[in-house]
C-alpha cells in the first residue's frame, strides 16, 4: 500500500467482508461509531487485520483518537510508510 488511495481501497474491501457493510456507505469521512456502527470490539478485530496485512506493529495507541476512517487511512499510511 504506497498511496492513500490504496490504504482506503484496501481498507474499504476489508470493513465491507469483516463487518459486513455496503462499500459504497463507506466514506473517508464517515464516522466509526455514529455511521458504520464500528464498536471497540470491531476496532481491535480490525487492529488484528491491519497488522496481519501490512506485517507492521500496530499500536491501539496509534487508533486511539481515529473517529473517521480518514483518520484510520492516515494512522496505516502513517504505520506503512515508516
């Protein structure tokens, strides 16, 4: 995943399998909670699944202030590129 482009797109499919959302309700500004009903236990399945993709440490510190999944892309953009 170089661009963010590819983060969102991959990220997109991923939630859409996981928990079982239309892609197309998926938004970088969509909220986690309040439009994708993402609850913490969903953010730490999802945690799991980004580590297993990206072979990257991934901190619950680092999601501990994501609310969209803007926020989300730049946080493994971030992670990826490092």
């Amino acid at each position: 995943m170089k661009t963010k482009e590819e983060v969102f797109s991959t990220l997109r499919q991923i939630m859409s399998e996981m928990f079982d959302l239309p892609a197309e309700e998926i938004a970088l500004d969509s909220s986690l909670g309040q439009d994708l009903d993402i609850d913490s236990i969903d953010a730490v399945d999802l945690m799991v699944k980004l580590r297993e993709i990206t072979g990257k440490r991934i901190d619950p510190e680092d999601f501990k202030n994501a609310r969209t999944i803007q926020d989300v892309v730049d946080t493994v953009y971030r992670i990826t590129a490092a």
